[in-house]
C-alpha cells in the first residue's frame, strides 16, 4: 500500500502479515526497511513487482529480532543488496540468532515463556548476515537523501532505531503496535528507556508512525497513547 508520495519520496507498506516492511524509494533508489518471516518472503517479493521495483540498493533494519531480520539474507542475495542495522545489533545478524525481550504484559510475558522451549525455541534463530554492516545516520543519508534520517530508540531493544522520511514519516519497528487501539509494545527490555523513546518521537510531530505490527497512525493518536501512558504507567 503507497502511504506517502510527496518531496521526491515514496513510501510503500508491504502486504505482509507478521510484520509490516516499508519500501521507501528516492532519486531513483530503493531500500526495504525490514524483512519480516521466512514465510512471507514471496509476498515482500509480490509487492516490489506490485510497484515495478526491481532492484534493491539497500536493506535497513530496525532491530535484531527474527520477525524483522528473517529474510533479510534471502532478498540481498537475491537483490545483490547491502544489510545494515544499528551497531548494537551487528553480532545477532552476523550470527542469525536474537533473544526475546522481556514481556510487559499478559502476552508479552506467554510467548518469552514458550519461547525457552520447543518448537518455539527456533523463533530466536534466522539465516545469519556476515557481510551485514553498521547502520548510521549518514548511511541512511547516502540512500534516501539529507531529508531522511536514523533515529536511536531504544527500549524495546538496545538496538532499534526508526527511520525518518521528510520530517513527515516515521519508521518506528517495535517501538510501538498499532492492536485494538493499543500502542505500547507487548515486549521491552527497558521500559523506562521506551518511555522516553515515545517523547522523542511525538516531539517530531509527523504526519505518519509507522510500526511494523498494526496500520500506521497520526500524531494526535500518538500524544493521546503517551499521555495514557504517562497517566496509568
């Protein structure tokens, strides 16, 4: 689905189901922000010949975590394309395994129980990244331009940034969910350093969050979530 189309940028949201990948083209380049599951590497396939993308210059990650890095191995070689993600997080992806965070409610709390134990053990594993790369502000530059930029969010992860299109667009991963008219993530390794995440980000004041479980939504939907937070956490 094309989110946003304006500046010289495009923005598109695949039709993946487990995790949502964003496709942001500029100048004639085109960079996948996430990968999602193994399963659903044919259909991130099916949405770039959707829009007639055929190459790919880059693959950024959020973080580290199965659901976002599970094909980022796949569509490089396939795309004969770079990884990169935040320093933090280059020992998990050069060798294809990550730990759940720590659950903050009912759910959260469920899937790190099983995820100990067999079959979901493998939840924590993906086909690993040697050759992937640290990702920074001016790599994100050198793909998408002076008006695209690599945020540090950490909290649900100490490695997840966002990617910020145009001062308009925010590619948040984790850092927030979009489920049942609930924002905060089931997961965080560090609930104090995500709080503060969220306030930086409504200070961007964007037209768009973008996260990668949920529909994207606007800014006042954002302060409205952060002041719930604030009130009841």
């Amino acid at each position: 689905m094309l989110i946003y189309d304006k500046n010289e940028y495009r923005v598109i949201r695949t039709n993946t189901l487990r995790c949502s990948c964003y496709i942001v083209s500029y100048n004639e380049k085109n960079v996948l922000i996430d990968t999602s599951v193994k399963a659903e590497s044919k259909a991130i396939v099916k949405s770039l010949k959707k829009y007639k993308i055929d190459k790919l210059e880059a693959i950024f990650l959020t973080h580290s975590h199965t659901d976002h890095a599970g094909n980022a191995r796949y569509l490089s070689d396939s795309y004969n394309c770079s990884v990169f993600i935040y320093e933090k997080g280059l020992n998990n992806i050069k060798n294809g395994i990550c730990s759940i965070p720590n659950g903050v409610n009912f759910l959260g709390k469920a899937i790190c129980f099983l995820s100990n134990r067999s079959p979901f053990n493998n939840f924590t594993e993906f086909d690993a990244c040697e050759k992937a790369e640290a990702l920074t502000d001016d790599t994100v530059k050198s793909y998408l331009g002076t008006d695209a930029k690599l945020a540090y969010t950490p909290g649900h992860t100490q490695d997840s940034v966002s990617i910020i299109i145009d001062s308009k667009i925010v590619i948040m991963g984790d850092c927030a969910v979009n489920f049942f008219g609930n924002k905060y993530p089931p997961f965080a390794d560090d609930e104090k350093l995500l709080k503060n995440t969220w306030g930086e980000l409504i200070k961007i004041n964007a037209e768009l969050y973008c996260p990668s479980h949920g529909k994207p939504f606007g800014y006042s939907e954002f302060k409205k979530a952060n002041e719930r937070l604030i009130k009841y956490k």
